[in-house]
DNA sequence: CTAGGGTTAG
C-alpha cells in the first residue's frame, strides 16, 4: 500500500514556476523566504495592496526582492487590470539594482498595452535586443491591435517573420485581431491561408477565436464565424462567450440567446463576460423577460456588482423598459460597486436614447467629471446628442471643449456628434462650418448634414449635397431616409417621388428605414385628393407583402396616412393588427394616432371612449390630440375634460391653456377666457409670441403680430388691403369668432387682418416671382382664419402658397389644404 | 506574459 505524504494545507504554499532556480542559489535567509512566500500567496489571490506593503517590508530588512516577486506581483495585476500597482511596480523596479528578464520585461509590455500606453509598451519592446522572444513579438502586436494601430500590428508581423522568428498560434492569433476590420479582412484571409497550412486552425482554441472574430467583424459574416466555431476541435468558455457576444453585437440576438442555452446545456458555467454578452442581446425587444431572468441568475452567481455585468443591465433596462423609464437601468447603476467610462457612459447613454431625460444626462456628466473617471469619445457623442435634443447648443459648445480639452475633439463620432447637435438646434450655418473644417468627412458626416438641411426645410441644400455625395463619396439607406424626410417636411412631392425611383433602382425598398420613411414621406404628403395618403397604405401593404417587419415607427406612419384620408376601418385593421400579428406593444404616439383618426372624423365620443378602454392611463399628448379635435369641431365640454386631464399631467402646460382659451374665445364666454389669462398671468406662464418669417431677396424677413417695422410696410399693409377686398369677392368670410378679445366685430376683422402669417404672406406676394410657390414659416400653429384666408388668396392671386407651423405643412394650391383642413 | 466584455454620431 502506499501512503502519500502531503502538507497539511495551511502551510501549504503553491510553488512557483521559478522555485527550482532558486534552490540553486547559495544562501537563504529563512526572513526572507517566509517574507517572499506571503507576498506570493498574497499576490495570488489579488490582494495587491498587501502584497505591495509585503515587498516594502522585504525592502527596509534589508533584503532585495528578486524578480520572482516582481514577476508574481506584475502577472497579478495584469488578471485583475490594476494599472496603479502595475505602474508603480515598474518604477519600484527601475529604482532596483535588478536586471529584469524577458517573462519580466513580457510582463510590462503586456501591461502597458492592456492599458493601452502603446508608446511605452513599444520603448520595453524596442530596449529588449537579445531577449526578445516570441512572447515579446506576439505581445507587441497584440498590443498595436488593441490600441487601434492595427497597420502597425501588421507590419510588426511581417518584421517578426523577416526576423527569422516561425510565428506559433499566439502570433496568428494577435495579428488576425489586427485585421478584423473591413479594411483588412482581406490581409486577414491571407493569414488565414497561412494558418491552414501550419497546421495551428485545428489544433488552437486562440487562433480559432481570432478567425471567428475576422468573420464576424471583418466581414459581419455570422454564418462563416459559426462554419469556424463547429469546426474548433475544442471549444471553452471564451470561445462560447466570444460567439455569443458577436452574435448579440450584429443583431442576430435570438441566436445569441440560443448559444447561451446551448452552452449551459453542455455544462459551461457562465461568468462575467459570458453574462455581460447575453445580457446585451436580451436589449432587444421582446427579451426583456429572459434578460430579467437572467438578472436573478446574475445575482445568484455574485456578479451583481461587476462593472461588466453592470453595464450590460444598465443598458439592457435602457432600452427594454417599454414606458422609457429609467428607473430600473438606474438602481442598477447605483448598485454596482465601482464605475468606469463604459458604466458612465452606459447610463448617460441610456437616459439620452429614452427620449426626455437629456438633463438628467447632463446632470449625471457633471458628477463624472467630479469623479477620478474620464470621459471617453463616446461618453461626448452622447452627451453632444442630448445637447441637440434640448435644442442648448450654448451648452454642447461647453461640453464640446471639453472634448477638445481631453484631445477628442477630432475623433470622428465626436465631430459629427457636433454638427448633428447644431443641426438639431437649428443652427445649420454652424453646422455647415463643422462640416467644412471635419478633417475627414465620412458617410455619416455627410447623412447628419443633409438630414440636418432636410430637416430645417432647405431640400435645396440637401438635394445638391446628395448630388455630390451621389457622384463622389456614395450614398446608403440612411441618406435616402433622410432625403424622403426632408422632401416630406417641405412637402416636395415630387422630390420624393424621385428619390423613391431611386431606392427602387437601388433595390433598397425592402430596408425598413427607408421603407418608414417611403411609407412616411406619403402619408405626410397626403395632398386634399387623398392620393398619396393612400400610396402610404399601399406602400405599407406591399412591405407586409414583401415579408419586411414593420416596427413601431411604420405604425405611427401608417396609422397617421390612415388620418389623414379619414380611413377609420383600416386604421382600426392596422391598429390591431399592430400587436396580434406583430407583437408590437402600441406606444402613446399610436394611441394619439387613433385618437386622431377617430377625432378627424368627428367621432368624438368614440375617441374619449377609446382612451378609456385602454389599459393604462394616457399621457398628455394624446389628450391634446383629443383637445385640438374639440377645437375643431368646437366640442367645449369634451375640450375643457381633455384639457383637465392634461394638466393634471403637466399643470404647466401653456399649450393646454391657450387651446382651452381658444375653445372658449370661439364661444365667446370672455369671463372664461379672462380666467384662463389670469391664471397664465400667475403662474408666470410665458405663451409663445406668433411670428411668421419667409426668405426673399436672400435673406429672411421676420414678422410679429401688426408688425410695422420692416422697411416697406406701407407696401404690404397696401398689398393686404387689396388682397382683402379681392378675396371677400369670391366668397371669403373672415372668421371674427376666432378673436381671442371681446371687441367689435370691425374691430376683430382688423386684428385678423395684422396677424403675422397674413403680413408674411402679403410681403411674399409682393416681393416673389409668380412661378414659385411661396414658403412661409410660422412658429406656432397657423391660425384658422389665416389657414382659410390663404386658401383664397391661392386662387386669387394664382399662387401656391405653403406654410409650414409648429405641426405640420400645409401645401395650398387653387383653393385647396394639403391638409384637409383638419391641423 | 500571449485568446473573450460592457459605452458609439446618422
């Protein structure tokens, strides 16, 4: 029988790799050892701060740490990435009389790349000479990989190869990473030939998980990525993780979960990474119960904490949660243990993307900036996006040297964030100068800047920026949304219809952006004789056809085209179908959508009894829809409950005020109307002024309520008079009853007659060629007597006259609304 | 020492 004589395991002490050098040394001082021996262990199990102070206390007995220490210290850090330590080991070190050797000066490459100091990295690499082994070389350029020098990596390849040195799996390994990009996929598949051929394909978990990511990044090509995981002799965590994760990434999330399931089947037990992976897939839609299961598994397995779990719930609440709320992407957040960027910027990305939290973005970057954490170029493009969206480019300026400070400012996805923030401010002069000065213009430069000029009703401008992109730099899906969109805006039918003969020529129509906006574009342009308002259907119809999903965005267009042409029984079609058929969840714009199409039609009593069936409470916007329908029909009591219910919501609200002001200046109740004033008045409420601009002569002239300032005054305020009498001819009554005041009716005639969309129009009338159509702008919604007045000022003056409010465009022509006259 | 992760402008 034999016995085996063990150490009891208290003192047992793992040995280290270099133990056997050590027995050749002569002396041993037992301090030193015991002293040695705890730092290891200490070491071993990631207490580095102890293990720091134990080489301290070896250093003031006298002793010299030798390089076994330095090296158990350094890998240590390099596990648990904790550069501080890592960096003051390598000072401590420089102070020593040691001479470190090559696993050591290994060591401080792959620490300073993990950090990604390249430059230091690459000074260690460059002093080694004679120790430089193969470790170094794959070191190194696994280090220029990962710090985005991926030539660089490539070419140290080749110098290795030249060298004399026969690369083995961890060098394929590093420099197929280098080339998985659309750049370089080709040299990668090169390699690829060059690995068959070696042998290293079959036989290396490493340089299978290289090829598989050269597929998948390289190529977005998930089918060779898994042709090359089932063909892996030997499959581990990573490898699952890395597939999983890629799949997530490139939107195949179902089969990023089926991974995950697959591999726990086969006894893998998931870790940090692994959860991080299929946590982010379960950020789409209709996964977010499996992504709150998960949560409990995370939980259970300790990871609650982690800052790579984290981030991933973080995000993965951000865009589950149906309602936009934050509230559970933040307990998360403000549980983990510590933050880094990615976490920072995972919760201001998220508070951005749900929509109506950008202050609280903002707020949240101010606390960053107080922490030890900096901000990275994407923490900058989110924060520039919420700038946009609150229309504050005073700010996005603020935060914009920031950016510049932390030498960011040229980074691509940070220019652009800022030229899409002047953009969506308003701001497209210095939009169009960021542009110009963008050291280099990609794709999505040029898409934010004709978006931008689409979206401030210059197609003018977009239309010759996509002509150049056209011929010079191509164009893509995103360009052509952004393009129907705009020729939507200014209600340029006809732009439209070019640039949808140019999505079918692209064979694109199938692509669900560009079908939204087709489908958008339609419905928006929905002319008086309903014609493309039924295109819209009809796109809409074909794209089911076509077997492409609609999502949410297609349903508001859709459900709005269905509005406009007062298709009730349709919309009523697509509305269920919306959620049976499509497991689209209807969001509040959905229901604004059928509160619209059964309010237009005049049903008024169904649209309350609409709301009241559903199975949550609505929100302010859906009773304005309901408001602004009373106004039109003149329903008083359903507008004052609708208005009721909107403040109870936003008791602030100045537009509910001057609607329900409206409703009763229409019924002529002053003393209500007074009380509405009077409430405004005290709670400080500031109603927007009206004003009108249009562009003539080359430059824009802007006009207030009985405005009297602008040059030739007196020309217009003839014009108006003249226009006045022509259009009372054919049948024009003014619509006194739409005068806020209690005054005489003459009176209310006059007060009509100074309102700044008729002072604009007078001037364009007077100072425009008569074969164009007249663009007038106004920054709240065109009045009801204006709106009818233009209508026949279109037929006396034989003019196409459009106006574009706060809501909506209205395209007049011979006498008729693009609109139906329901806005 | 050398394979995997989370944040990203249209």
């Amino acid at each position: 029988m034999i016995t085996l004589s063990l150490p009891s395991p208290a003192k047992f002490i793992p040995p280290s790799p270099k133990s056997k050098n050590l027995k050749s040394r002569r002396i041993r001082n037992p301090d030193f050892e015991a002293l040695k021996d705890t730092l290891i262990r200490q070491a071993n199990v990631g207490n580095l701060k102890q293990a720091i102070s134990t080489l301290d206390h070896i250093s003031q007995m006298g002793f010299t740490p030798d390089l076994t220490s330095y090296t158990v210290l350094l890998k240590s850090c390099i596990r648990t990435r904790n550069f501080q330590i890592g960096k003051l080991l390598h000072s401590k070190l420089n102070d020593s009389p040691l001479e470190p050797d090559t696993i050591l000066l290994n060591s401080l490459i792959s620490l300073y790349s993990k950090m990604g100091s390249w430059d230091t990295a690459e000074k260690i690499f460059e002093s080694m000479g004679e120790k430089r082994d193969l470790v170094s070389w794959s070191a190194m350029i696994s280090c220029y990989a990962h710090c985005g020098m991926e030539l660089e990596s490539v070419f140290t390849f080749f110098d290795m190869v030249e060298f004399g040195e026969y690369p083995n799996q961890f060098c394929f390994s590093a420099v197929i990473q280098a080339c998985c990009s659309a750049e370089l996929g080709w040299v990668g598949l090169a390699i690829f030939g060059f690995v068959i051929k070696t042998g290293y394909f079959e036989s290396d978990i490493c340089v299978g998980c290289a090829l598989i990511d050269l597929f998948a990044k390289g190529f977005s090509d998930l089918r060779s990525a898994k042709k090359v995981f089932d063909r892996m002799p030997e499959r581990n965590l990573v490898t699952w993780t890395l597939m999983i994760t890629r799949f997530s990434q490139l939107g195949a999330s179902r089969d990023a979960v089926r991974l995950f399931l697959e591999m726990v089947s086969e006894g893998f037990v998931p870790d940090r990474f692994t959860f991080s992976g299929v946590l982010s897939a379960c950020a789409e839609p209709g996964l977010s119960l499996l992504g709150r299961q998960l949560h409990g598994r995370v939980i259970k397995s300790r990871l609650s904490a982690d800052v790579c779990v984290g981030c991933s719930l973080v995000d993965m609440y951000a865009k589950s949660t149906m309602d936009g709320s934050m509230d559970d992407s933040r307990k998360v957040f403000d549980r983990m243990a510590d933050h880094n960027v990615m976490s920072w910027t995972a919760i201001i990305t998220g508070y951005v993307q749900s929509g109506h939290y950008d202050m609280e973005a903002i707020k949240l970057y101010c606390r960053m900036i107080d922490s030890p954490v900096k901000p990275n170029h994407f923490t900058f493009s989110s924060l520039l996006k919420a700038c946009g969206n609150i229309s504050n480019p005073a700010m996005g300026e603020q935060i914009y040297n920031h950016a510049v400070k932390l030498g960011l400012a040229s980074v691509n996805c940070v220019a652009n964030s800022l030229i899409s923030m002047y953009a969506k401010s308003g701001r497209m002069e210095e939009a169009r100068k960021a542009f110009e000065l963008l050291f280099e213009k990609n794709l999505v430069s040029y898409n934010i800047i004709v978006d931008g000029y689409s979206k401030n009703l210059d197609s003018a401008e977009a239309f010759e920026l996509f002509s150049h992109l056209d011929s010079e730099v191509g164009v893509d899906i995103f360009t052509f949304a952004s393009l129907l969109s705009g020729a939507a805006s200014v209600g340029a039918v006809g732009k439209g219809e070019q640039i949808h003969a140019r999505v079918l020529k692209a064979g694109i129509q199938s692509n669900q952006s560009v079908s939204n906006a087709l489908i958008s574009m339609y419905s928006r342009c929905g002319f008086a004789k309903h014609g493309f308002a039924h295109r819209a259907v009809e796109l809409f119809n074909q794209m089911l056809e076509d077997g492409i999903k609609p999502n949410e965005v297609t349903y508001i267009a859709v459900l709005s085209a269905c509005s406009h042409v007062g298709l009730v029984d349709e919309g009523w079609k697509y509305f269920d179908s919306m959620s049976i058929d499509h497991g689209i969840t209807p969001r509040m714009e959905h229901y604004a959508c059928m509160v619209d199409l059964l309010g237009r039609s005049g049903s008024l009593e169904k649209a309350v009894q609409f709301i009241k069936s559903l199975p949550l409470n609505v929100d302010a916007l859906v009773w304005r829809t309901l408001l602004g329908a009373c106004q039109v029909h003149g329903n008083l009591q359903l507008g004052k409950y609708a208005s009721e219910m909107i403040l109870e919501q936003e008791p602030n609200d100045p537009a509910a005020h001057v609607l329900l002001s409206n409703l009763y200046a229409s019924r002529g109740q002053w003393e209500e109307v007074a009380k509405i004033r009077k409430d405004m008045k005290e709670k400080r409420m500031v109603k927007e002024a009206g004003c009108s601009w249009i562009e003539a002569e080359n430059s824009v002239h802007k006009f207030y309520v009985g405005d009297t300032k602008h040059p030739k005054a007196k020309e217009i305020y003839d014009k108006l008079g003249k226009v006045a009498l022509k259009i009372k001819e054919i049948g024009y009554v003014p619509k006194t009853d739409l005068v806020l005041h209690e005054v005489e009716d003459e009176q209310k005639e006059q007060y009509i007659f100074q309102h700044s969309e008729k002072i604009a129009l007078a001037f364009g009338l007077i100072s425009t060629s008569k074969q164009k159509p007249i663009r007038i702008f106004k920054n709240l919604r065109v009045c009801g007597d204006c709106h009818n007045a233009v209508k026949f000022i279109s037929v006396a003056e034989g003019r196409e006259i459009i106006i574009r409010d706060s809501n909506r465009f209205h395209h007049i022509k011979d006498g008729l609304c693009s609109c139906n006259d329901y806005w």
